[in-house]
C-alpha cells in the first residue's frame, strides 16, 4: 500500500464502492460481504497503478466498477440477444436459429457450463488411457535412430516415414539397420 493511503482511507472508498455496485453486480458474486470482500482483493491488486495525483475514491470506484463488469461478462450469460425472434422461439431462417443467434447461444451455453460445471461422479469410469508413456518411448526411439541411421538411408527411412513408396531392397536395408540401432535382431527380415 503506498504511504500516502490510510488503511482507514482504502477501506472507506472500497466500502463505498461495494455498496454502490452492489445492487447491479454484487448478487452475482454472492452476499453483500463477499462482493465487498472482492472488491477489496481487486482494489488491493489494482494499487500499484494508483497515481496519487487522482483521488483514490474514483480510481476504485472505477476499478470495482470495470472488475465487476468483466465478471459480469464473463460468469454470467449474456441478455443481449442477436434476433428477437429466434430467441422467443420462432426462429428466423426457414424454421431454424439464424447464424448469429445460434454463435450467440453456443457461446451463452458455453458459459453457464463454466459457471455450473458437472460434478466428477458422472465423469468417473469414461477416462481414456493416458498416451504419455508410449508416445515418450516413441520419441525416444525416434531420436536414437535419428543419431544412428546411417546418412545414405536416412532419405530412404524418411520416404518410408512419410509412406512413399521405396524399392523391396531399401526397405529391407533400412529395417535392418533400425533393428541394429535398437538391438532387436527379430525386427529385421
């Protein structure tokens, strides 16, 4: 907190500005102790870029405001639709939503999941194996045989990698000096 900031004096303007915005923006964040309380972490972020030049009162009240306003946006859906008529349900576009009604719906549906997010018990059993381990051996394994191919094969086992087609006896030489490099006998043939 800059010296010239009174403990009593930041916590009168948050106050203050808590109490204003309250009623438009602070039944979002919760009771009017929580939006006070988060008016205060973002006055106490907003700080280092107060100019003591301006009063502090105002350059809160602004911040609060502008914060709560992001957090509006972003935590809560949006009352702006594109197309009256397809947001009263009888849509526009040859018995369907118009395009930016339906972008706009996409984006409102979006947000109430990020607000209301699933609880992990329908999520439980529907995991997929993780890949981690056997794309790190892959590239390992890549790597290795990068370092060791011998440089006249290399354009050959490119070709190969990228699934043009190249002579039964370059094939054949490349497949044997990958299996040397990896010292599997059994993968040449």
């Amino acid at each position: 907190m800059p010296p010239t900031i009174s403990e009593a004096e930041f916590l009168a303007a948050t106050a203050h500005a808590a109490k204003v915005l309250y009623r438009k923006f602070g039944t979002h964040v919760g009771s009017p102790e929580d939006f006070s309380q988060q008016v205060i972490v973002w006055s106490l972020e907003a700080i280092p870029a107060y100019d003591p030049n301006r009063r502090l009162e105002s350059f809160l009240m602004t911040n609060a405001k502008n914060r709560a306003l992001n957090y509006y946006r972003d935590h809560v859906s949006r009352r702006d639709p594109p197309c009256r008529s397809c947001h009263e349900g009888t849509p526009c576009a040859d018995g369907e939503h118009c395009r930016p009604y339906a972008k706009w719906l996409a984006r409102n549906k979006a947000k109430a999941n990020v607000a209301r997010p699933l609880g992990i018990e329908p999520i439980l059993g529907m995991t997929t194996p993780s890949s981690v381990e056997p794309e790190a051996i892959g590239s390992e394994l890549s790597l290795l045989i990068d370092q060791q191919l011998p440089l006249d094969l290399r354009p050959f086992y490119l070709m190969m990698l990228a699934g043009v087609p190249v002579s039964a006896d370059r094939k054949r030489r490349v497949q044997r000096a990958v299996a040397e490099i990896l010292g599997d006998p059994t993968l040449a043939p």
